[in-house]
C-alpha cells in the first residue's frame, strides 16, 4: 500500500470489545457448522455451499482475533 492510500484508522477499539468479537464470532461459526449439516441432511447443495463459505471466512476471522489478542501458538493469520 502506498503512503498516499493510507487509510484512517481510529485505534480506539477497546481489548474487551474485540474478545466480545471473537465470541461472537466463535458462536457463528458453530451455527454456520449446524447449518452446513442441516443443509447436508437436506441435500440443498447451494446452502451446502454458503455454509462452508461462512464458516471458512470465520475461521479467519477468528484466527486474526486470536492472534491480535495475542493468544500463545496462534501463527500469523497471513499463514
């Protein structure tokens, strides 16, 4: 990125705002995971599909929170 695309960041989220985040975001996962087997069981292969999507995106997600909170042996999220 280039000096002159910076972005503006605020910095002012608080640690217990992006713990709150990671738990909201480990309770989606769950439900993306049922979903994925009710859609299975079903046989709906496109809700198949946006279900591992989903839960795929969170797995990031969670992975980046847990390694800015700096959890012991989560590598970069970049890996």
């Amino acid at each position: 990125m280039k000096s002159s695309d910076a972005v503006a960041r605020s910095y002012d989220r608080s640690w217990s705002e992006i713990e709150a985040m990671l738990e909201n975001a480990v309770d989606r996962l769950s439900e993306w995971k049922t979903w994925f087997a009710q859609c299975q069981k079903d046989g709906d292969r496109d809700g198949m599909k946006e279900a591992a999507r989903n839960y795929k995106a969170l797995e990031g997600v969670i992975k980046t929170l847990r390694w800015t909170l700096g959890e012991k042996g989560v590598p970069s999220p970049l890996d």
